[in-house]
C-alpha cells in the first residue's frame, strides 16, 4: 500500500505534465478503439452470417440474374432444407441522399431462413397477404418514422417506375448485431409489373438464398448445386453467406487496411511520447534513485517505481478513453444512419485498447528503468536533473 502511494506521489509532482500525458493517452485509445471499430462495422455483415446459409449467383458477374425455374432444382439438391431468392432493388426515396437497403424477396421462404429477424406473428400474416406489403428494420424506421399503415414511395432507378409501398411490419433483431436497416418488399409485386413493361426482365432472380442441414456439408452442396448448372446458359456460383459477404468488402479492402494502419501508427506514436515523459521524470529523479540505491533498495524497487508509475498513467489515460467511446460510438451510430447497419463497441476492441495501454506503459518505462537500474551512486547523488 505504501509503494502504491509513493507511485501515486510520484505521478502527480508535475501536474500540468501528468495531465497533458493522461489527455494524449485518452486521445490515443479512444480514436484506436473507434478506428477499430468502424473496422468491425466494415467487417459486420460477414461476421453476423449464418453458417447454414449459402448464397447462389450467376458465376459471370452479380450483375447478371439467374432463371426462376432454378429454384426447384436447387430445392431438390441433397442436404438443402429451404431456398428463398431476392433481388436488389434501389429505389430512390423522396431524394437520392436518402439511401438505405432495399430487397425484393421471395416472401415466407426467405423470412424462415433468416429467423434473426423479429416480426410479430399478425404484422407477418399481413405482410405475407398484401402484394404491396413491406417490412423495415427497427434502425430504418426510427431514422425515417416509419410506422405501420404509412406508405412509402419509391422511385425505381434498376426497375424504372414510381412504386407504392405500404408498411405491413416493423422487425427488430434477435442480436445486437443484427441488421436492422434494411426494407423488405415482394418480388411477386416487380415480377408482375416486369411482365407488362419489359417481359424479358420477368422471372428473372438477383441470389437465392439457400438453407442447409448441416453447416460441415457446405462445400459438398455447394458443388452440387454449380454441377446442377454447369455448362448452362446462366452457370452459378455458390458459397457461404459469409464468402458473399467478404467479397464486397474485398472491394474496399485498402480503405480497411489504411484504417488500421492508422489506429496503430497512433499507437505507436503517443508510445513515444510517454516514453519522452518517463525519461524526463527519471532524469529529474536520478540523484533520489542513487539515494535509494545508497539505503539499500535494489533494483527490483526501483523497477516497480518507475514501472508503476508508468502503468499508472496508461490506465488512467486508457480508463477515460474507454469510457468516452462507448457513447460516441452509439451518437456516431446514429448519425450515420444506415450507412453502418451495426455500429458498437465490440468486448474484442475494449481488449485491445487495454493491452495497448499496458504496452504503452510497459514500453515508455523500459529506457527510464535501465538507466536508473545501472546509474552509479557516485554519479547519482551529482546529477542536478
């Protein structure tokens, strides 16, 4: 208790100092923590896939369709227990900087694979019996207002035309990490529309979504189902949900790898400057660490000295900065809308900043320490600081 009091005493000779180095520390874990986390948000679709989901695309490009009539012949695939399709729509609502997530689906099929998706048994009947029916995520509807009843008017840009569509449900997430951002409608209700407009557009599917029994049967019945259409007009490619997922992020992979080459160059950098601060403390000290020496404190003593107080500062400094991000991060969540579906602070990234505050404090007391440790009594008691 006493050496913790000492540490303490010691830390706070220079306030101003202590104080401008607790605040670069604070500075330093929280931006750490949430570039780290907007490299989470990036990563939180792939992240949040179920591993008994795989995703069906043309082998070509995401851009070209596949046929209706595959549903059924991906359905009679062995170890496959359920397939749903959706198509991208993007549709512009009131203005073009209102964007958010819009998915044409295959209706019940779809929603019993993704049972993440909370939506109370009566707003899902209604749902499934109107043919203009939506559902929104609880994040979307509270950026927008959406609520039961409302209708809500699409300008198609891929589906040209002026579409109405009417919330039929609101739908939470089982997990946080759910998303929650995104407007559900029926593709019977494009599919329809395509047959009058332009019939060769009509029965025409983005991705079928495929559910299997076993999550270790993956790879075999993704091979199967390619094999079904090999060699056809429209070959597919099947993979994981989470594969899917990881190759739109691949797309912006040099933004990611910037990010967190910067959340640790910040790192790095307030290292050196405590590492500036403890040096100047143990040089301003060396003639009472000579003294100490002279009683008979070994080495050990004044590693503990220097060390703590050392660690002391990092954990203040980290404390403060943990604390602060997790409101931050829920207002910048917020704020951004549906531009990060699922934006928090992950138990992962709090661990990180905790051990890159005891690396800081371990690293910025090492010089401090040799030289105190191997400063000759003699020399000690001459040095003025």
């Amino acid at each position: 208790m006493y050496t913790l009091r000492l540490i303490f005493k010691n830390s706070m000779r220079h306030k101003l100092r202590t104080s401008l180095t607790i605040l670069g520390l604070v500075v330093a874990i929280f931006s750490f923590g949430l570039l780290q986390t907007v490299v989470d948000a990036w990563y939180a679709g792939a992240e949040g896939a179920s591993n008994t989901t795989l995703v069906t695309r043309n082998k070509t490009s995401l851009v070209f369709p596949l046929p209706l009539s595959y549903q059924a012949r991906i359905r009679a695939v062995r170890g496959v227990s359920g397939v749903g399709f959706a198509n991208w729509f993007q549709g512009t609502y009131k203005d073009p900087k209102n964007f958010f997530a819009q998915f044409a689906i295959s209706g019940e099929s779809y929603l019993n694979i993704y049972p993440d998706y909370l939506l109370p048994a009566e707003d899902r009947v209604a749902f499934l019996k109107d043919r203009k029916g939506c559902i929104v995520g609880r994040k979307l509807a509270d950026q927008y207002g959406f609520k039961v009843g409302d209708i809500i008017p699409l300008k198609g840009t891929i589906y040209p035309g002026n579409w109405e569509l009417v919330v039929r449900g609101i739908y939470d997430g089982k997990q946080s990490t759910t998303n929650t951002s995104t407007l559900f409608f029926h593709w019977d209700y494009v599919n329809e529309t395509m047959k009058k407009v332009a019939p060769r557009r009509s029965n025409q599917i983005g991705v079928y979504v495929v559910q299997i029994d076993q999550p270790e049967n993956a790879a075999a019945i993704s091979a199967a189902v390619d094999k079904e259409f090999a060699n056809s007009l429209a070959e597919t490619l099947t993979e994981t949900e989470k594969a899917f997922q990881l190759g739109f992020v691949s797309m912006s992979e040099a933004i990611v790898v910037a990010i967190r080459v910067v959340s640790f160059v910040v790192i790095i950098i307030i290292a050196a400057v405590m590492a500036n601060t403890m040096a100047m403390s143990a040089r301003e000290r060396l003639g009472e660490y000579a003294t100490l020496k002279a009683l008979g404190f070994g080495p050990g003593f004044l590693t503990l000295m220097i060390l703590g107080e050392s660690l002391l500062l990092s954990a203040f400094g980290a404390a403060i900065g943990i604390v602060i991000l997790f409101p931050f991060a829920a207002f910048l969540g917020k704020a951004m809308g549906t531009m990060f579906p699922v934006f928090e602070v992950s138990q992962l990234t709090v661990v990180q900043q905790v051990l890159a505050a005891l690396a800081i404090g371990a690293v910025a007391a090492i010089a401090p320490t040799i030289r105190a440790v191997r400063i000759n009594i003699v020399d000690g008691l001459r040095s003025i600081g």
